[in-house]
C-alpha cells in the first residue's frame, strides 16, 4: 500500500514538471521568434536610412560638384558701339568707339583686330578712323580665359558727312567733335586712414583693406579738375578712371569678397577720423581676388557724378575706396595702388 501511495505521488509530480517544461520552452519559442522579428525589423529600417543617406549624400555631392564647376566660366563677347559715327575736321576722318561687352571667370583678356586710339579708353574700348566714304572695315575681337574663348565682329562703314558738306538726310547738324581731359591724382591729396591710427598721404600709396592690428583701412584719390570746371556748357560724354599696377598683401579677398569705389569729397586736406566716416556715393564695386591687378572702370554712375562735379564748379574730384569686410587675423590683407598710375579721363563737348 505504501510503495503504490508513492508510485501514484511520483506519477503525478512527473506529470506536474512535464507540463511546466514544456510552457516554458513555448514561452522561449515566443520570445526568440518576437525578437528575431524584431531585430529584422530594425535592420530594415537600418537599410532604408542608410539608402536614403547614401542617396541624400550623392545629391549634396552632385549639386557641390555642380556649384564647384559653376565659378568658372567661359568667356562671352559682344560688340557694341557707344559713340559714333563722328566726323574729325582735325584729322578728316569719321571715328567710331566699340566697346566689348564681356563676362566670364577667370576676368577674359580680350584682342582687338585694331585699336587707331592706341588703347586710349581701356582694355575693353576701342576707336576705329575711316579715311574716306568709301572707306569700310570689319573689327574683329576675341575674349579668352583658361575655359574657353568667345569671337564677334562689327562692320563698319562711313556714315559722316564732311564738315561743310550737304547736310544729312534728317537735316541734322554735324555733331560737335568731343574733347578729352585727362588728369593723374594729386599724391599730396592721395592717401589712406587706417582705423586708430594717424592719416598717411604724401607717399604714392594708398592701402585699402586692414593692417596687422586688424585695423580697417581705406584710400582715397583727389583728381584736379579745375582746367575743366572753369569751362562753360560742359557736357560729359564719358569718364574712365584708369587704375593699374595693382598689388595685395595677405588675403584681402578671405574677409571680403567685394570692394567698393565711392564719389567722396574731403577737400583741401586728409584728415582722420572725420573722413573715415560712412558715406559717398558708389559708383563701382569690384569683385574681388587674387588676380584684382587692375581697377580700371568706367559707369553710368561715374559719369553722373563727374557732370554734377563740373556743373557745381568744384576744383576737385575725389574718390574712396573700401572693402565690405575686413579680417581678425592679426595680419596685414590689403590691396595697394599708386596715385601716380591713377589716371582719370574725361571726354567732353563745349556747348554753345
């Protein structure tokens, strides 16, 4: 009786543990199949970040190679006469001035087929003489930097009439001939301010940018034109301030990008700080660069602020220069030009 009392207990406990195994390897089977359904889930959302990051970046990249390749550009050139035609009595021939619309990066030089004036007006202008009615030519002109090159061409012909001749089919009289002033700056009036620091002119230099202490710095150009404001009936047909022999120290371009050329009177006498102050008017702003070797330029603007200049009687032309920006690096960043290679030319008529 006592071996089958526990013969029955041994059943049932056999029977007890058999059943609790079992639930717990059908948990076990629950928790691996939720966690490698889990772990494929995550490694499908893994995939898809991963392609949408790889895509992502292949598009960044593709518009940084886009906007890489977009700063340089090749040249383009258009032909355009800005005056003309005129009749010469002086030298008996009738002249037209083209000027060659250019863009393009790195700055396009540009080759003329001909130039009578000898590079009077500037790199981008040109004058063409022709000798007599019969007389034509074509000019040819090419624009190239290190992208390419552009060509265009102009043909000309005579269209004046002989001083003293029969007059035109509109009955128009002859235009008067223009004449040219052409002046250097004044060195004694020339110079530059630098923030903090004491006036320099005098020296045939003129510093635009900052100084080793991080201080910004500006120049200034006076140009007599008093020959000219004497003069009555002026009207300004076109103006060129011819800037070259251009120098830079540091990296003036890494605080800045651009500098500016403003009409900004400061009279007989350079003095600091009331000339340092804002104003003027802006008559160019140049991009600026490594390669800025040359500030020659000629707008609408300046031609506008050169006939308020002479209707008002003044004796002097003035000018500022300024960078947008200057650096905090502890170093000098700076462009330098000369008074004694800045020129400015005026071409003019006397009316009666």
């Amino acid at each position: 009786m006592h071996n089958k009392k526990l013969n029955i207990f041994i059943s049932i406990l056999t029977a007890i543990l058999f059943f609790s195994v079992a639930g717990l390897c059908g948990q076990c089977g629950l928790a691996q199949s939720t966690e490698e359904e889990t772990t494929a889930e995550e490694a499908e959302e893994d995939k898809d970040e991963s392609s949408s990051k790889n895509t992502e970046e292949d598009k960044n990249g593709s518009e940084t190679t886009e906007e890489v390749s977009g700063e340089k550009k090749a040249p383009t050139i258009e032909l355009e006469i800005y005056m003309g035609q005129v009749y010469s009595a002086t030298d008996g021939v009738c002249f037209y001035r083209i000027e060659a619309k250019v863009t393009g990066n790195p700055k396009p030089t540009v080759e003329f087929s001909r130039d009578d004036s000898n590079h009077a007006w500037g790199d981008y202008k040109v004058q063409i003489n022709l000798d007599d009615p019969g007389d034509t030519y074509t000019l040819e002109a090419t624009a190239e930097n290190s992208e390419g090159s552009d060509f265009d061409s102009l043909e000309l012909t005579w269209g004046c009439e002989e001083e003293g001749g029969p007059p035109d089919e509109g009955g128009e009289e002859e235009p008067a001939e223009p004449s040219t002033f052409s002046k250097n700056a004044s060195v004694d009036l020339s110079g530059y301010i630098t923030q903090f620091f004491p006036v320099s002119t005098g020296d045939d230099e003129v510093f635009v940018g900052d100084n080793n202490a991080d201080g910004l710095t500006k120049g200034y150009l006076s140009f007599d034109i008093s020959d000219l404001s004497s003069l009555d009936n002026i009207d300004i047909t076109d103006a060129e301030v011819r800037i070259t022999d251009v120098e830079h120290g540091g990296e003036p371009w890494s605080a800045s990008d651009k500098m500016d050329i403003l009409v900004f009177y400061y009279g007989d006498e350079l003095t600091n700080p009331e000339d340092f102050a804002v104003g003027g008017v802006v008559v160019k702003t140049f991009n600026i660069s490594d390669s800025l070797d040359n500030l020659t330029f000629s707008t609408d603007e300046l031609i506008s602020e050169v006939q308020k200049a002479v209707d008002d009687d003044k004796d002097k032309f003035q000018l500022k220069f300024s960078l947008h920006n200057k650096s905090n690096n502890g170093f000098g960043d700076w462009y330098l030009f000369k008074p004694s290679h800045s020129r400015l030319v005026i071409e003019y008529i006397e009316s009666s």
